[in-house]
C-alpha cells in the first residue's frame, strides 16, 4: 500500500530537527502507531533512504544527511512552518542536546547567537593555543552549522571556527615536529637558505624548491629546521604553511587560501592584524560554493590582497610560502597542484613583494608540472657521520652504532626506533645489513614479548587498524590459527605492547592502540607482499569482529578491514558515505587501488582508475559527473580530456550526457549542440530529465531553452504538468549562473513564474524607464572598476550597464579554450581591454577609468562582465568564427536586451516590444547613439569606436573585419534603404538591429551611415 504523504512529511520533519535519533522514535512521535505495520514499515524503509546508520554504546541510530536536512528545513521555513515544526520537536521524545543545538542555531539564541558566537570566537582567537575546554564547544557549534547551512544565523561565521580547529592542529603539529623527527641535515638547511636569498628573476610562473623523500626521511622537519634559523638570523621573513593534510585547505576555495594566508600574516605583523581581521571577516561572512567560478571571489582576493601588499611592503619581508604535503594534495586530484601554483601565480601579481615557496612531498608531487620546479632537494639516508652525530646524544653504546647504521640504512626514523630496541635489548641487534624492517621489527618482538603464541598472532594483529586486549583475546587467534590465550594473557600482552610507545599510539579513547603513521607508511607494503596470501583472510575476519562492535570507531575499523580484504576474493563491503568520510587521505592511501574507487565514489570523489587510465572506462561517467556537481573544473577537464573520440560516443549513454554537460558547462557548445540533436535523432526531444543526475537535468533545461527562448516560455506557460517539472528540477539542482540564462528568462517570461534573483532586479529596475532603478549589486560593480565612469546611477545608460553586470555568460566563458587556467581563455579579451582603455567613450565601452592594477591583475574576463561589456566583447569576437563564441554570442545579446529595457509583448511571448524607448533601440543603444551624436567629432568618434572595438587581434586588421563580406552586405542593405526613404542614425540602428551585426558596432556604424560617409 501506499503510505499518505503527510505522515511521511512529519516523520522527516522531526529528522531534521534531530541529531542521531532512534528510527522508533520517529515513527512514534509522528502519531503512526495507529497506521497498519505494512504502512509504518514503508514509511521506516522511505525514511531510511535519507539517513546513514550511526552505531555507538551498542545501539543503533539514523542521522538524517545534511542535504536532505537542508532541504526539508528550507521549504518549511519558505513556507513559513519553520516555527511551529520547532514547536512540536520541542514536545516530542528525544529532545536532547543535539537537538536543542539545531533550535538555538536555527532561532540564533543562547551559544548561537550572533553576539554569544563572534564573543566565543573573538576570545579564542585571542588565546595562543586551546585547551580541551575551548576546544568542545568549537566542535559543537561546527557540527551543527554544518548540519544546518545558511539558514543557520550564525553560519557566516563557521570559517571562523574552522580556522580555529585548523590552527590548534597545526599548533599541536608544529609542537612535536623538531622534538620528535628532525636528525641532521645541515647542508640541505643551507639549501633552503640560498633558495629564499636568491634573486627573484620573475614573479611568474612561480618556481619552487622541492623537497623529496621517502617516509620518515624528515621532509617536513627539514622545513620547520630552516625556518626556525632563518628567524634566529633576524631575516625579515613571514612564513606561512600551507599544510593540506587539513582538509579545510582546499584550492577549489581560492578565497579561503587567501583568508587562511591573511590570517598567518596578521599574527606575524600584529600592526596590520586588525585592517586584515576585518576585511577577513567580512570576506568570510559571505557564503563561497567550492568551485565556484564567480568573478565576484576575484574582486574579493584583490581585495585582500591590497591590505596584503600593505603590510608586507611596510614590513619590508619576504614572504615565504611552506606549501606541505603535496603528495595528500594531489591525492584530491592530478590537477590541484597546478591549480594551487595559479593562485599563487595570481598573489605573486598582486602583491609585488619577493614570494619563495618551498614546497615538500612523498613521491613524484608535481609530476604533471614539472616547469613548476626550480630547484630539487632529494633527500637521501643520513650519512654515516651524521647517524653517529644522533646517536652521540644517546646512551648507546659506540660499539652498537656500525650494527645501527646498517640496519637504519640512513632512515631517521629506523635510526630512532633501532635505538629505542637496542636500549632495551643489545642483543636485538645483529651485524646484517639488508634485513628487512619488518622481519626486524619481528625478531624485536620475539625478545620483547614474552608469550611465544603472542609473538606469532602479533605478525598479523600489529596491523589492525586497533588493537585491543579483547581483540588480542578472540581475534588474534584466528590470525595465527592458535589456542586462545587467556584473558589474563591478552591483558599482560596488551600492557607489554601499550609500554612500546616508539612503535604504538592509544587511540583517542583511550581504550586501544594503533601504530604510528610513520611506521604504517613504512611497514604495511611490507606486509602486504609477505603475508600476500593470509592477510586478504584475515583482514575478512578483521572486519566482521569489529563490525560486531559498538566502540565509537568499530565501524570505521570494520569499513577499514573490509577494504583491505579486497586484496583477495572478499566481497566489497557496504559503505556508508558517513563512513567513509571518516577515513582520512592517508589511511585511504594504505587501501588497494579498487577499494580506494569504491571508497571515493562513496565519497562522491574521483576514482583511482580515472586517474590513470588513457581511454574510457565505465567509471569515466561517475567521475565526470562527480567532478562537476563539486565544482572541481580541473579535474572535470582531465576526465574529459582522456575519454578519446567524443564524437563517437553516444549521446544517450551514461558518458555521452556527462561529457555534453561538460562540454555545455566549460564554453564548448558547438560539441554540445551536435550532442543534443543527435539524441533527438536517436530517441527524440522529450526524455524524462528528473531520472539525471541533477546537474545533468538542469543543463538539459538550459540547453532547451538556450537554443529556444520562446518556445519554451510558451511552453512553460501553457503546460502545468512540463512547467511544474522544470520548476522542481531548477529548485532542487545546485542552480548555476548559467540557469538565470536563456532558462530564466524563459521562465520569467511566463505569468506563473515569479522573476528571480537578478531577473527580480533587472525587472524592477525598468519598471520606470524614464528613472530606474539601478540594481544596488551591479553599480557597486560597475564602481569598483571604473570609479566615475558615470554621472550617477539613476541615468539609464549607467543602470543598463548595471544591469549587463550581471550577465550569466560569463561561467561557461572560464575555462573555454581547456586549458586550466583562466588567464588563457579568449586571448582577444586583453587586446580588446587594452583598445577600450584608450576611447574617451564611456557610454560606448570606453574604460578610461579602469585603475592600471585592476588591469594587471585581474583576469580580463572579469573586467568586461564587471564593466557589463560582455555580450558586446562576444559580438565582435565573433566575427572570427568561432562557433562556440558565436552561439554564446547570440545568448548574451539576447540577454543584454532583456537587461537594457526590453520586454515581451505578453507572457509567454519572446517577441520584444519597447517599454518606454523609441522604437526597437533599448537604452544602451539609444543613448551610445545619443553620446557619439554630441560629439565634437561625430564622425571621427565613430571611427576611433569601430577601431577600439575591432582591433583585437594583429592577425586580422579592424579595417579587414570592416569589409568582411557579411559585414558589407549588410551595411549595403541599410545604406541602399536609407538613401531611398532617408533616414538619419536612428534609422539606421533601427535596420542594422535585426540583421544581427554586433551591438557594439551599432552605433558608430549607424552614425557613419546615417551620415552617407564612408567607414
């Protein structure tokens, strides 16, 4: 039977308005219990299908996932039901601290208020390390504004509690790496150095010196090393350490590299602490969509970057860039190492101070950018000499010290842990070089623990994710197919190995052990390759223990083992995302290549296999998907980019709709046409798109109504059933800029639609033609570029050009040649920046007033949508033949009409009619005309605009493109009709308007023609 939707809607109401709940509750407090068991049993199967499983102290409960969550409490609050759900949560079972947490987030009171928040913050940003104490409510207040996401009041907050859980672990790490890791290395300390004193001979492309080494070779204590006596030295140095071990460093979030690099600086330089806290706190205040490809964020790092420059330049430092980890980096992805060294391309423009990286990685970290390094520093073994140095401030005795170095093999960290077993056990040590670690660290045992059944189980059981006397008791055993010791002997065994704190560390509970990282990177390839036969076995048993476990991380151990089982023939395990998302880059690392795929797509990351495969696999279509929907563009690109003959694949596969969407979203439309009309000669033009994943649905809408505006408002308007379905997919899709694009004018083109966002503006901005509105976002745009460019906001040429500002076409525009970085795509957009600088024509593009830094530092694209020049920037660019541009073209003069006044006749219509102006000229053409006409020199004006505007590319000359043949044949057209019904510039704009010559060149052409003289 089927269950009544408003029972299943207040069962998911009170999921949102809970932490972990028990799935009986739900049911109960939703008034059920009186429903059939088949009819509660389907609510609780729905219901289960939103929620991931969360075990702890042997119970079982559901956590409702954060975007449902969202969801559900969004339509509630539009709907104004937020309040009497919270009402009725509050009387319902299970009121406890999580879910009094939601409400106090939600209504913004008690520790969630705005002022309980920013003094909490405000406080411990203060304090120079936390303590446990600080560090709970951090925690708290972070989990339940993740949950909840802007609806949250204090959610613009949430970077800075970030920050601040990401500076107490980078403290914490800074504290123990000297102390516990660093041995030797003099002369690789005098490499750093000459590397930071040399001559910078360019600022970009950045170089850097690489550091390189296996585990434990002492990269990273190398780095701390040297920065700690460049300090003692007195340099003027400001470092700052990138680590991407924490997760919250991500170059998908320029802006927040930027933040995090702001907040490093403005401890070092406390002077400019506050102008920097302030500008960081505001930036962090507005909401960021990882990936996004936003100009707006640009504006922000510039920014930014100018009170950057300002405390760096009065210090007179060099600023030193640690970027560490890079092997967990490029673990993200191939591509965010290069899109990392593009940020810092982009600081190095803004900021013209010496910038030094040093960047250090396990394995080949920068494979992919090679020109990227200016100098390696490959770290070998220690030297003999340096190896007795180290043991010099040990009690070792001399004479072990030649066994030491053989079986260390110049390791720090074999030279640290030998010692620690030769201390306790001389005899330990045998003069044989080439021993292995592992069979090394076996014999160790074999004297150390005293239970010989002990020293055979451990072969297998050290290798637990977490070791515990109970599972030393019942696991083990099965390990080594031997009698089970007793308790009191797993106890004793358990003691023994908790005193080898070299080799294990208690886990955070305190309740097990496991061994140290460093000693994993070291020791479980071995393992694996030893024991190739028996671990998959064991690993299978491994996971099925701790899955029958209630610890707090049994259910990571047992995903964990289950993984790793995959080795053999085990099958794969049933992965939780909220699992999943527990296991960090390392430990993900330790797993085999098919689980670490099965993993990421759980995940929604990238697989492995794409990684490395030339050529298309099944798994090809997932990860482009992924990659997309994450707003990872480089990585996107480097899917697309190995999937072979794209014009082969077929347009109704898997891979064939994802790499459409792709090609849709990146600027390449002319592949995505073909794409789109070969489905429809394949299969035909209405498909169900709610069965897409959703960024696939939204671009089969956009694309719909791109290349037919009007049949598809007619559409939407005549048919309630289409229009509802298109509604419901735009609302629940990640909406992009391109959906307030030919989709939302379709949609605010209708009489059942209300207009939207920037639609909402431009609407309201031209319900008074004769005195707009100008959208407050646009002009501030508009200012921040070229301040005084216009009288004053109220003039219809500055509201159109506000308008224009907030054009969709730029996303698409980002990454359009497929090269990665921005700074390549359209190379015509400088020259043609660069032509409009020097015409003293505001109203007609001239952009006199654009600051010389802004030009150098931004990316042109931004400058053209920040200056609402973009549509006319296509027009012209155009004229080359390209067809990706030319088909953007069309779709953002359409747009820029729509933004400069120009309406429907009716809903459902996509015929224009004026609203306010003469004739078929909006207000940017009538008052380009009107500027050009009040001239001095009407026509010497109109000619230096033609030049500025078509001069863009030294291959083809303005007066080339001039006397193009369509061109001609057009201007032909019009000249032949004025001179035979006369007609003066206004006229002649009138006929050029429809014949599709571009905007820009209207006006002056019009000028030229309604004069009878020639270009």
């Amino acid at each position: 039977m089927t269950t009544d939707d408003g029972d299943f809607s207040r069962v998911k109401q009170f999921a949102a308005l809970s932490g972990a709940f028990s799935p009986a509750t739900a049911l109960r407090s939703a008034g059920l219990q009186n429903l059939l068991p088949t009819a509660v049993s389907e609510i609780a199967s729905r219901l289960s299908e939103l929620c991931d499983i969360v075990r702890s102290d042997g119970t079982e409960t559901w956590l409702l996932r954060r975007n449902e969550r969202q969801w559900i409490l969004n339509s509630l609050n539009k709907s104004d039901e937020l309040t009497g759900a919270m009402d009725r949560r509050r009387s319902q079972p299970e009121f406890n601290h999580d879910a009094e947490d939601l409400e106090g987030a939600l209504s913004g009171i008690q520790d969630f208020a705005l002022g309980a928040l920013e003094a909490l913050a405000n406080r411990l940003e203060q304090l120079t390390r936390l303590r446990a104490a600080d560090l709970e409510p951090v925690e708290r207040i972070t989990t339940t504004l993740e949950r909840l996401g802007e609806l949250a009041p204090g959610y613009k907050l949430l970077p800075r509690f970030y920050g601040l859980l990401n500076r107490e672990a980078d403290e914490a790490r800074r504290d123990t790496i000297l102390t516990d890791r660093f041995q030797g290395r003099g002369d690789q300390i005098d490499d750093i150095v000459d590397w930071i004193n040399a001559a910078n001979p360019s600022p970009v492309p950045t170089k850097c010196l690489l550091i390189r080494g296996l585990p434990g070779i002492g990269k990273s204590a190398l780095l701390e090393a040297a920065c700690q006596r460049l300090r003692s030295q007195g340099m003027n140095l400001v470092v700052v350490r990138l680590d991407f071990d924490r997760p919250a460093l991500d170059v998908l979030d320029p802006v927040g590299l930027t933040l995090e690099l702001a907040r490093q600086v403005a401890i070092q330089i406390p002077e400019h602490a506050d102008d920097l806290k302030a500008r960081r706190m505001a930036i962090a205040s507005e909401q960021r969509i990882k990936g996004s490809r936003d100009a707006r964020f640009e504006q922000q790092e510039t920014q930014l970057s100018d009170l950057l420059q300002e405390a760096l330049g009065g210090a007179s430092a060099t600023l030193l860039l640690v970027v560490d980890t890079l092997e967990i980096l490029r673990g993200r992805g191939p591509s965010h190492p290069y899109q990392l060294f593009e940020w810092i391309d982009r600081l190095a423009r803004s900021i013209p101070t010496n910038i030094r990286v040093i960047a250090a990685g396990r394995g080949e970290p920068l494979q992919e950018i090679p020109d990227r390094i200016g100098k390696n520093a490959d770290l070998s073994g220690l030297r003999d000499g340096e190896v007795d140095q180290l043991l010099a401030r040990s009690d070792i005795s001399p004479d072990l010290w030649p066994a030491i170095r053989l079986q260390a093999d110049g390791n720090p960290m074999m030279v640290r842990i030998i010692a620690e077993m030769a201390k306790e056990n001389p005899s330990s040590l045998r003069d044989d070089a080439g021993t292995s670690a592992l069979a090394f660290l076996n014999r160790w045992l074999f004297a150390r623990v005293h239970d010989p059944n002990i020293r055979r189980m451990s072969e297998h059981g050290l290798f637990l994710r977490e070791i515990s006397a109970e599972a030393i008791a019942t696991l083990w055993p099965k390990f080594a197919d031997v009698p089970a010791p007793t308790r009191a002997e797993a106890d004793q065994a358990y003691q023994e190995l908790a005193e080898m704190t070299w080799l294990l560390n208690r886990t955070s509970d305190g309740q097990g052990l496991r061994m140290r990282p460093e000693f994993r990177r070291l020791l479980l390839p071995k393992y694996y390759t030893a024991f190739a036969r028996t671990a998959p076995k064991c690993d299978r048993m491994a996971a099925a223990w701790f899955g029958n476990r209630t610890t707090a991380e049994s259910d990571v151990d047992a995903l964990y083992h289950g993984l790793q089982a995959l080795r053999g023939r085990a099958s794969p395990p049933v992965i939780k995302a909220e699992t999943a998302y527990r296991l960090d880059e390392e430990t993900i690392s330790e797993l085999p290549v098919n689980a670490q795929d099965l993993l990421r797509l759980a995940r929604h990351e990238r697989s492995e296999s794409s990684r490395s495969a030339e050529g298309a696999t099944d798994r090809f279509a997932v990860d482009l998907t992924l990659m997309m929907e994450r707003g990872d563009w480089g990585e996107a690109f480097d899917v697309y980019r190995k999937i072979g003959n794209k014009n082969q694949l077929d347009p109704t596969s898997d891979l064939g709709r994802a790499a459409r969407t792709f090609e849709w979203k990146t600027g390449r439309w002319a592949s995505a046409l073909r794409s789109l009309r070969r489905q429809d000669r394949m299969i035909g033009p209405d498909i169900d798109w709610n069965r897409l994943p959703p960024i696939e649905a939204l671009v089969y809408l956009e694309m719909r109504a791109e290349f037919g505006v009007k049949s598809f408002a007619m559409r939407v308007n005549n048919e309630p059933e289409f229009r509802s379905r298109v509604t419901e997919t735009v609302v629940r899709s990640r909406r992009s800029d391109m959906t307030f694009g030919g989709l939302g004018l379709a949609l605010n083109f209708t009489s059942a639609e209300a207009p939207q966002g920037r639609l909402l503006d431009i609407n309201e901005c031209w319900e008074d033609p004769k005195s707009p509105k100008t959208p407050a976002i646009g002009w501030e745009r508009i200012q921040q570029l070229l301040l005084g460019a216009f009288a004053g906001a109220d003039h219809p040429a500055a509201a159109a050009r506000a308008c224009a500002a907030l054009t969709p076409y730029n996303e698409p525009l980002q990454d359009m040649p497929g090269e990665q970085s921005d700074q390549a795509a359209i190379p015509q957009f400088r020259a043609l920046i660069e032509n409009l600088r020097r015409l003293p024509l505001p109203v007609n593009g001239g952009i006199a007033n654009l600051d010389p830094r802004s030009f150098e530092r931004l990316n042109p694209l931004a400058i053209l949508c920040d200056a609402g020049l973009l549509a006319e920037a296509l027009g012209v660019i155009a004229f080359c033949g390209n067809r990706n541009i030319n088909l953007m073209a069309r779709g953002a003069e359409y747009w820029r009409k729509f933004a400069a006044g120009r309406r429907p006749t009716a809903p459902g219509s996509g015929n224009f009619r004026f609203k306010g102006w003469r004739w078929d000229l909006d207000a940017t053409l009538w008052h380009r005309i009107e500027e050009l006409e009040n001239n001095v020199d009407p026509i010497g004006a109109s000619r230096q605009c033609l030049e500025a505007w078509l001069a863009f590319d030294k291959a083809i000359p303005a007066r080339a493109l001039l006397r193009s043949e369509p061109l001609t044949k057009k201007t032909g057209r019009v000249r032949a009709t004025l001179q035979q019904k006369g007609g003066g510039a206004y006229a002649a704009a009138r006929l050029l308007s429809p014949l599709k010559v571009p905007t820009a060149l209207i006006p002056p052409l019009a000028i030229l023609l309604g004069a009878n003289v020639d270009f």
